[in-house]
C-alpha cells in the first residue's frame, strides 16, 4: 500500500479525552477505524455507559473510563489502570473542554479558573501522566484541541480564549522539550463545528429564522457552513500517525477558511 501505511494506527493505544460524544467520539472513531485500541475517559458513569454504547454501534469495542481530567491523583490513577488493562497509550487527545459565554466584567474570576482548569490545566495534567511511558515506548504523539480562539477573540469567551491560547503554546513546549524522545505534540484548530457545545448558537429562533451568531458564522466561514465533526476525523488522523512524524509544535487549523478571511465587503 505505500504510502498509506504511513497513515495506519494499527496496534496502536489512543486515549481521548472528553470522548463519549462530540468532536472526541468523532475523532475516536477515526482512530478504531485506522486500527487502534480506544480508550476514553468522561466525568460521569452514566455518559461513560453511553459513549461505550455508541462506539459499539460502530463496531467498536472501546475501553471508558471515570475520571476527571482536572483531578491530577485520578488521572494518575486512570492511566495506570489503562497500562495494566489496555497497554501504554501511543496516542494521547486532550480534547475534554468547557466553555463560559460571559462578558468578562461579569464572570467571576472562580468561573474564569474553572474553564482555564479544563481547558489548560487539564491538557498539562494528563499529557504529564502519559508521556513517561511513551518515553519508554520510544515514541508518541500528543494531539490538543485548541480552537479559532488560539488566535481570535470575541465578546464573552475572554476565559476560553486565555487557556485555547495557552494551550496552544502548551504544545509548542511540549514538542520543544521532548521532541528528542520522539514525542510529537501538535494542536488542532476546529472552526465552528455543530456539536452541542455550540448548540445555543444554533438556535433558530421564535419567529423561525436562524440565529444571528450562525448567520454571522455563515458568512465568515468561505466555506459558507458550519464544520461537521467528521472535518477533524483526516487531520486527526494524519496527526496521529507515522505520516507526521516530522511534523512538531504545529497547530493545524481545519476551519473552512475562517482564519484567512478578512470578510465579507460591503455590498
Ligand atoms: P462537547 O460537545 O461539550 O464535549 C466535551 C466533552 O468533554 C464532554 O463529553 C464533556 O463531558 C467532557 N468534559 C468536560 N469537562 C471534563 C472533565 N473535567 N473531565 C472529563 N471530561 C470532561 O464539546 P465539543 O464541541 O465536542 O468540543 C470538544 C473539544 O473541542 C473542546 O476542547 C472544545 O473546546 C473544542 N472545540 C470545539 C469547537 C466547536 O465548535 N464545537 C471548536 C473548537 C474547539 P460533560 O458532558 O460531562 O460536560
Ligand atoms: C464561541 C464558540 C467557539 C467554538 C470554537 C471555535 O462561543 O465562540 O463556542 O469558541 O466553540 O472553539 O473554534
């Protein structure tokens, strides 16, 4: 096959994060059907029930576990269990995140730790926990998933955006301090993606029209639509695979164009 062994995970260990449903799940299934070994974690019992359910329904029989990932001890926790129980995890996704749409004067700053918590503490806690053992292994690739705001801000998100641009240089240290061992740690960057994070964006209206907020995304994305989780499934896929080994310390925007358009003139 050439060139497209390169882009096999084939006996490979992935661990996603945040991964019952969403952009983690769609991203999940693309590992399983590249060959990997899935295993996710979520805060919740009944959700971890759920996301099981859901990868069997895809043929996948994908290992869940309890934890949160802002609990530096449980996460600990978990990724022993998974080396005992699964294997060393090849393949890290820190996808678990949060988001608050309050104007800043109006958050309080224990809101605004609660999102930086998930958002950038989490993605230290857990890359941490894995990267010994892929040491050990002698590779790995660590995949954060940052957003638009790595690089943009907006009204109401200043906490999202303060640790999505942090995590973004999370990752650039991340490659730059153990990129000798191998580790290859690179950001995804989704555009606007219809998941139930950005539901309320979606909305339609009382009178039957779309939401303000999704004809305006409408208009700034040149792809003129919202992004589908299956967009992030290739890159994530090639991000985890032997097909970017050289590739480091790169966050990988798959928008639909957002990020090079200025916008819409004037008619
Ligand atoms: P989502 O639908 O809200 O899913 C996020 C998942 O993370 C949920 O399963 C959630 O569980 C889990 N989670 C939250 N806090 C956690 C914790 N402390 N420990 C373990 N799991 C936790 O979000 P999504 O849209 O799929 O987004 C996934 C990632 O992509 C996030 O990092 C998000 O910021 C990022 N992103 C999303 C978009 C977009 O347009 N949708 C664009 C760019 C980036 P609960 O249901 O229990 O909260
Ligand atoms: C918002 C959105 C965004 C997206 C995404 C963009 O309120 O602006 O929720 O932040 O979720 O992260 O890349």
């Amino acid at each position: 096959m050439g060139i497209l062994n390169d882009f096999s995970l084939e006996g490979k260990v992935a661990l996603v994060t945040g991964a019952s449903y969403g952009i983690g799940f769609a991203i999940a299934t693309a590992y399983a059907q590249a060959g990997a070994t899935i295993v996710f974690n979520d805060i919740k019992q009944e959700l971890v029930d759920k996301g099981i359910a859901a990868y069997k329904e895809e043929g996948i029989e994908a290992h869940g576990y309890v934890c949160d990932v802002t609990d530096e001890d449980a996460v600990a926790g978990m990724v022993k269990k998974i080396e005992e129980e699964v294997g060393v995890i090849d393949i890290l996704v820190n996808n678990a995140g949060i988001i608050k749409r309050i104007p800043m004067l109006e958050m309080s700053a224990d809101q605004f730790r609660q999102v930086i918590d998930v958002d950038l503490n989490a993605p230290f806690i857990v890359s941490k926990a894995v990267i010994p053992g892929m040491i050990k292994k002698g590779h790995g690739k660590i995949i954060n998933i940052c957003s638009m705001m790595s690089e943009l801000g907006r009204e109401t998100v200043s906490a999202y955006a303060a640790a999505k641009g942090g995590l973004k240089m999370l990752t650039r240290n991340i490659a730059s301090e153990y990129g000798e061992f191998n580790i290859q740690c690179n950001g995804i960057g989704p555009g606007y993606i219809a998941t139930p994070q950005t539901a309320p964006l979606r909305e339609i209206q009382p009178d039957g029209s779309r939401h303000p907020f999704d004809q305006f995304i409408i208009a700034k994305t040149p792809a003129a639509r919202w992004g589908d989780t299956a967009d992030l499934q290739g890159p994530a896929v090639f991000l985890a695979s032997d097909a970017s080994n050289f590739v480091n310390g790169h966050v990988l925007y798959v928008d639909g164009g957002i990020l090079a358009y200025i916008g819409k003139q004037p008619q």
